[in-house]
C-alpha cells in the first residue's frame, strides 16, 4: 500500500510539472502572438497553484480612507527658480521611497508623495501630474487614512497604445502601512485611479503572517499595451517585527491591481531595499530585483536577482558588487 501511494504521488507530481511546463509555452507563445484572450486563460490557469490574496475594493471606501479631488497648481517658471510641487512634511524617519516619479507613455510626469502631519488622519499620500514637462503640476487624486505609510511606489499604465485617450492611462500607487508609527505588522495596499481621478479604487493587497510586516515596496508591469492583459508586480521586504528577514514576497496582478497571488523568495540573506524591473532571462519573462545584501553589521553589498514573472520560489543571483568587511 505505501509503494502504491509513493507512485500515486510521483504520478501526480509529473503530471503537474509536465502541467505547468505545457501552460508555460502555450503562454510565451500567446505573448509572441499577441493573442490576449488567450494570454488571460493561461494566467488564470497558471494562477490555481499560488496563494490567493486580498481583493481590492472596487469604487468604494474603506474605514479611514479619504479621497481628495482638486488643488490649484504652482507655476513658477521652472528656468529660473525651483517649480512647487508640495510643501509640508513628508513622510517618516525610518522610512524609504517617500516620493516616486514616473513618466507616462503618455508623456505626462507623474509624482506621488508621502505625506504626514495631516489633520485629522493618521497617513497618507498625494499624487500629482504635469502635461508640460514639470514646468506647472497639478494635484489631481490622493488617500488619506488611519494608519502611517511607510513607503510609496508609483505605476504609471496605459490601457492602450492612444495616448490622446485621457483614461487610457491609469495610475497605481502601491504603499505599505501600519497602525504603529514603529510599522509592526505592516501591510500592502494598492491604489489606483485614472490620470484624470476618475474610476479610482482601493483597498488592502496582503497582510504578513502573524509577528511579521511588509515593507520598502518596488513595483513595475510588463508595460504591453494589451487592453486589459498588462500584468503587475510588486516586490516588498517580509521581516518579522524584530527587524529578521523572511524573504522577499513577489505580489503578482493579471487585473490591474484588484486581486494578487504570491510568493516568497527566501535568500537566506539579509535582503533590503528592493527596487524592481521587468525584463528576460534566457527568453522568458522575469522580474529583476535590485537588493542591498547585509552580511553583516559593517559589510553591505549589491546584489541582483532575477526571478519568474509568474510568483515562484526559484531565482538566480548576480553578484553587482563584492565588498570587504568595513565596507557598506
């Protein structure tokens, strides 16, 4: 009977591997076609093995959240003096990407800054626009609510290859956030709008396992102009409260922002700072990711790794620089 479950299981283990194998060329070869239907089916399928996260709330509010709407630009001449985008505080010590420009297929920039010091909440952040290269900006979505943010990444999308289409561009702002200003427990949320405010939605990504937080979010896409099959991705540091690497958790987005699979990437390392881009490895898309590496309390390196752009386990590492001890 044990040698009967032994081979069940190797059976089904082949089967699966053969499974996903099978799933992975039929959906490089949709990319190659741009065949989105199909692209969309083999995501779903490819999808069924990874763990579920939260689903984003869409149109709607969630306790604390606060979406504000409008805000006259600054406009001084940018030749001769600094232009305004925000004044007031920004952020909090300890924390990382407290501002994020993009600049849109669109030819739009985009900025989003981590506020603090804000009356009446907690946290929050704004997000700003320029139609003129960063001569005048303008205010045009934010959120504010009852926990701090840690830290902001800032996607900028188009949903077609239209840019003269105002909604075909939409914004993504992915943030960690606690309800303690030392961020124990942090999670991720996602927020996004299109560039004129319109159609926004928001809501929480993932919460850690218990005694854990997120934090020092890096995000990116594919950046297809498929209508609707522009995949996400966001890369955050998993520690425990006491500061002990976990790993680096890979969030993954086939619908714009509004529900993620995952997994977590564990080195062994203490890995720190992730800064995230899309690209390919030996044909196949991946996600790159940027880390500092402390090996030990005088000894930091670089490091890139490169890992699947469907969430997994596996990746491999390259070696951007070799420090000594005594040097950070």
């Amino acid at each position: 009977m044990k040698l009967l479950n032994l081979t069940m299981f190797f059976l089904i283990s082949f089967s699966l591997l053969y499974s996903q194998t099978d799933l992975k060329e039929r959906y490089e070869k949709a990319k190659q076609e741009f065949n989105e239907s199909e692209k969309l089916i083999l995501t779903e399928e490819m999808q069924k093995n990874l763990p579920k996260e939260n689903l984003c709330t869409s149109n709607g509010f969630d306790p604390g959240y606060t979406v504000l709407k409008s805000e006259p630009p600054f406009s001084q001449d940018w030749y001769t003096n600094d232009v305004l985008v925000y004044t007031g505080d920004v952020a909090y010590s300890g924390g990382f990407r407290q501002i994020d420009l993009k600049q849109g297929e669109d030819g739009w920039m985009y900025l989003v800054v981590n506020r603090r010091n804000i009356p009446g909440y907690t946290g929050g952040f704004m997000v700003y626009s320029s139609s003129n290269g960063g001569a005048t900006w303008s205010f045009f979505i934010g959120l504010y609510r009852g926990d701090y943010v840690q830290s902001v990444s800032l996607l900028v999308e188009n949903r077609s290859n239209n840019n003269s289409i105002p909604d075909s561009t939409r914004i993504l702002v992915y943030y960690t956030y606690s309800s303690s200003s030392n961020f124990n427990s942090a999670s991720v949320g996602c927020f996004s709008s299109r560039r004129n405010g319109s159609a926004w939605y928001s809501a929480g990504v993932a919460s850690p396992a218990s005694g854990n937080k997120y934090e020092y979010p890096s995000s990116c896409s594919d950046g297809a102009y498929w209508t609707t099959a522009t995949f996400m991705h966001c890369v955050v540091r998993e520690a425990t409260n006491a500061g002990a690497t976990v790993g680096l958790r890979h969030f993954f987005s086939s619908n714009w922002g509004i529900s993620h699979t995952s997994a977590l990437i564990n080195t062994t390392y203490d890995d720190r700072f992730p800064s995230i881009q899309y690209g390919e490895k030996n044909g196949s898309d991946s996600i790159y990711i940027a880390v500092e590496r402390r090996l030990s309390s005088t000894e930091y390196g670089l490091r890139l790794l490169a890992t699947p752009e469907m969430p997994a386990v596996n990746y491999f590492s390259y070696y951007l620089s070799a420090p000594s001890p005594g040097v950070r």
